[in-house]
C-alpha cells in the first residue's frame, strides 16, 4: 500500500510502528517521504498514493476521491503557525500591502492567516511568497521578506533568528473559537476499506505511546538534523489525543474551519457530511 507522510517528529513517530510491520493485519507500506506543500499537489493527483498526510485546508479539494480518517492526524492546543517579523512590531496593520512568505497556499496555517488577516490587516497584505518551510526565517531575518508565517518546529527555534512574535495564530483561534487547531489529515482512497485503515493507524499511535524508545532512531534519522530535544517536544505537542481519534472537539474543529473557510470563499463547497466515514 503506497503512502506519504511528512519526515516530521510527529508523522515518523505515528507511523513507526505500521511501517516496521509491528501492526497485526496491516498491510505492507511502501512510504514516500514528502513535505506537506507535495502531498498535498500529490492528491489531487489521479495516480496519488493510497493513503498520505495533507493540509486540512486541501481537504475540500479531494474529498470526492479520498476520505478522512478519524486517527493518525495533527490538531491540538497550543500548537497552531506563527506570523514572525525581524523589527519586532505585534501591530497586524503593519502587514497592509507587505511581502509574506507562507509554507504552501494550501496548507492549514495559510487558511488560519487568510481569516485572520480578513479581520485584522486593513486593505490586506500585499504579496505572499510560497517557499519550503525551512527557509522561511532566514528570508525574513536577512530582510528578504517582510514577515513569515511558520508552522512545525519553527514555535520552539524562532528566537535563533532574532525574529520576533507578531501573532499566534493557534491562540488566535482557540480564543475565537473554543477549539482546537486542525492542521494535518490523514485520507485515504474512497475504494478502500477506511474503518480498517483508521483502526491500523490508531494501532500505530497506541504503539508508539506504549513504546517510546523504539521509534527514537527512525524519527532522527528523517528529522532533518533536528536536535534531539527539539524533537521530542515537535511529538509532545503534535501528537495527542486527537492523533488517537478525532472525536467530538476534533470533527467539531474540522467543520468550524472548513465551514468558514467556504462562507468566505476560501476553498470549494462542499457536504459537511462527508468529513465523517
């Protein structure tokens, strides 16, 4: 069975276990490794992979090919993207018709600052850049780029490029809305048998709470030469709850955002209906 994932902490650490072969009945998996901005180009592609990681913003692109699983995924609190600048300026009119680096225009924490800068940054921000994640903060260090919105490892690194905290856009959210921040779905193929592919990605999950120590040398070895300490706190945020089984909070997140989302326009409409298998 053909999926991508991100080499994040979180994603190498869920997936361990179903990757080694350590899950009872799952299938076989033969991964591709990809950053979020490729899977998700990767599936609204005719010939994408079975199962794979992608923004929840993307969502609505796909769902008539892929269905959402409720386990294996990212939302939570106290983890949502970050908007940094290098003057230090917490002022969002300070972004009217300015430069902004974002990670993908359909990633999650784009979706967050295009709602938030609805409300928040008079006459809009001027142009947005898509570049890798990774370079974001240099570009807005070295003064490339006048702000960037930042998403992963980045909440705990930020202050290594002097880059100062404009705004959170997680706190932004939960304070608006209650509710945790969804960021990354797990889909899988509508002609596939999504109830057993939610219950091996939970297995998964369960397993690498169970046993820690075991995924430690595959979450390194894709970790991008990310410091082991850095790590453990990307998969203490990331991975909770949620990641086990979305539940209420977590369908109930998923609707808040995406039902906005199309009342502004943002992404397609869609039936709400189908979120849930």
């Amino acid at each position: 069975m053909k999926i991508a994932f991100s080499p994040c902490p979180n994603d190498t650490f869920i997936f361990h276990a179903w990757v080694h072969g350590l899950i009872p009945g799952a299938p076989e998996l033969d991964v591709r490794y990809a950053d979020i901005d490729i899977t998700n180009g990767l599936a609204a592609n005719p010939g994408g992979p079975d199962v794979l990681k992608i923004s929840y913003a993307a969502l609505p692109y796909v769902l008539s090919e892929y269905a959402l699983l409720p386990s294996g995924g990212a939302l939570g609190r106290g983890c949502g993207p970050l908007v940094l600048t290098a003057d230090g300026t917490t002022d969002p009119a300070y972004l009217s018709g300015r430069r902004v680096a974002v990670p993908s225009e359909r990633s999650t924490a784009y979706l967050l600052f295009r709602l938030w800068a609805a409300q928040n940054v008079p006459g809009g921000v001027g142009e947005i850049v898509v570049m890798p994640f990774d370079q974001i903060m240099p570009a807005v260090r070295d003064g490339k780029i006048d702000a960037g919105l930042v998403i992963h490892e980045a909440r705990f690194t930020y202050q290594n490029y002097d880059l100062k905290l404009m705004t959170d856009l997680g706190s932004w959210w939960e304070s608006d809305t209650g509710l945790p921040i969804p960021l990354g779905a797990i889909i899988a193929r509508r002609n596939l048998d999504a109830h057993a592919l939610a219950g091996w990605a939970r297995a998964s999950v369960e397993y690498a709470w169970a046993h820690p120590d075991e995924s430690r040398e595959y979450v390194m070895a894709h970790a991008q030469e990310m410091d082991p300490d850095v790590a453990a706190q990307h998969i203490d945020l990331y991975v909770n709850e949620f990641s086990a089984h979305l539940g209420d909070d977590g369908y109930g997140a998923i609707t808040a955002l995406l039902g906005r989302a199309m009342k502004e326009g943002l992404v397609p409409e869609f039936d709400l209906n189908l979120l849930r298998i």
